[in-house]
C-alpha cells in the first residue's frame, strides 16, 4: 500500500517491503538522504501529523565466474547491476587468441566487454571464446650445438613441418623441447 495509518507513540508496526527490479531494499528512513535510524516495524512514532518514509535502495551485486574453456583459470569478480563490467580478465592458451568472454558457451549475441553494462541480478559465468593462432614463430636455441638452419621459422597450426637438426662433438641429437 502506498500509505499505512499509524499512532503517534506507538510502534509503527508492519511496514510494507517494496519490490524495485536490480535493487536490494534496505529500509525506510524519515529523509531522502537516509541519514538517521532506520525506521523499523517497533520504531516509535516521533511525529504527530502525517508524514513520508523514505525508502532506501542499494544496486545489487553478483559473482562472475569465467570458464576459461582450456586456457588459463582466472579468479571470480564480484560486479554491480547498472553499472560496467569494468576490467575483465585476459586468458592465455597455447596455439590460441582470446576472442572474448560471451554470457553461453554457443558464444551467441555480442561479447561481454569492459563497457557492458551488467544487467544480472544473480551469480553468472561468461566463457572464453578462442580462435586457433594460424601461425607461429619458432626459433631453435642449439644449446652449445652448431647453429641450426634456419634459426627460426613460422609454423602453421595443424601441420606437419621438418625441423631443423643440430651438431654438438660428443653428443647425440635428441629433439627440440
């Protein structure tokens, strides 16, 4: 109800709890800027004439977990309804380029970036989208054996490539690692 009958003197009693979507209630207060006591079901009513609560409001926060989806875990962050998400972890997987954090595991819609603003009321994850890196650089270190040719070559993910080969006086040739 928009408006209880109260008793100057006497408790106020029950007090209606309003509902206000991304919001957590946190009582009612005799001001607009809340300072003061909240005025609770057994406060006492100080005033003699008809007057307004006000009631208070905080934005509520949830947890995001991030599901890394192979690539390095990172921790949870807790995030405020109507507000950004703000700064968002960066994975790492090998092989890979991290293409964003998307609110289903379809990666469907847009991603969720630092400027999003948060809209969940509840806790909620966002999983990593990855594209395969097409290329890469390798370069070959002897250790201490002859320079190898080449020294370096760009590799393309999926394929099957003849590395180079090394000499070292006294040693055998075991691989790259």
């Amino acid at each position: 109800p928009p408006s209880v009958e109260v008793t100057y003197a006497r408790p106020y009693g029950t007090l209606p709890t309003p509902d206000r979507p991304g919001h957590d209630f946190k009582g009612w207060f005799t001001n607009s800027t809340h300072i003061g006591s909240e005025i609770l079901p057994t406060s006492i009513v100080a005033v003699t004439n008809s007057h307004t609560l006000y009631a208070k409001w905080e934005l509520k926060t949830c947890i995001v977990t991030f599901e890394p989806a192979g690539g390095s875990t990172t921790p949870s962050v807790t995030v405020t309804n109507g507000l950004l998400y703000g700064t968002l972890p960066t994975p790492t997987r090998p092989g890979y380029n991290f293409s964003g954090w998307y609110p289903d595991s379809n990666y469907t819609g847009d991603p969720i970036t630092n400027t999003t603003p948060v809209t969940a009321t509840e806790a909620h994850t966002l999983f990593a989208k990855w594209q395969v890196n097409p290329t890469m650089t390798v370069t070959f270190e002897p250790q201490g054996g002859s320079a190898p040719s080449p020294i370096s070559c760009t590799l393309t993910n999926g394929l099957v490539y003849q590395l180079a080969t090394v000499q070292r006086a006294g040693f055998q040739f075991k691989g790259w690692f």
